[in-house]
C-alpha cells in the first residue's frame, strides 16, 4: 500500500503468521487456488519467497525461527514444481523466483 500505516500493519501481521508452522504451505495453497484473485496469488508466490528466505534453515545468516519443518519442506517443493505449469506467466515468474530461493537454500 502507499500508505505507510497500512504497510506497516500489513507487514507486522505477515511477520506475526510466518511464526505459525505451516505458513508456507498455506501461502502456497493460496496461489495455487484458482478462485483467489491473481494479484494476491502473485503476492503469496512473493511472500513464500521471503517466507523462505528467513525460515527455511537455520544454517543461513538471517536465519529467524522457527524453521520449516521437514515435512512442509517437502509440501511446499511439490507445490512449487506443480506452480511452474499454472498459465499465467507472472505467476509463474513469482514460483520461479521462490523455486530459485529453495534451490539455493537446499544446495548452497
């Protein structure tokens, strides 16, 4: 949002969720979902992506608790090769990115 009170907010309750185990998955399920409007399915392919980023190994400088678990690891890999094949190609631009994040965090 332009107004920074709004963003603020917005940005503390997604910092608040990513803490629930099985936040990823959930934001995956959302962008996989047809019936959600594809401007918020780009925007939980985006936020998985920084979802990653921080929660996805604790070997990461970065790193905040609590890690995913090794099940919604495994979870969320599928959705993400299955998100490559969606028909629009900004979301699958937004998976890519979020595939790449995965990668790197999976084989530094």
């Amino acid at each position: 949002s332009p107004d920074a009170s709004t963003r603020h907010q917005a940005e503390a309750q997604f910092n608040s969720f990513s803490l629930q185990h099985g936040f990823g998955v959930a934001l995956l399920e959302i962008l996989l979902s047809s019936a959600v409007d594809e401007q918020l399915r780009q925007l939980a392919a985006v936020l998985c992506r920084q979802f990653i980023h921080v929660h996805w190994t604790r070997q990461k400088a970065g790193f905040i608790e609590p890690e995913v678990q090794e099940e919604h690891k495994q979870t969320m890999r599928s959705q993400l090769v299955a998100a490559l094949s969606l028909e629009q190609s900004k979301l699958r631009t937004a998976v890519s990115m979020a595939v790449a994040s995965v990668a790197k965090e999976d084989f530094p």
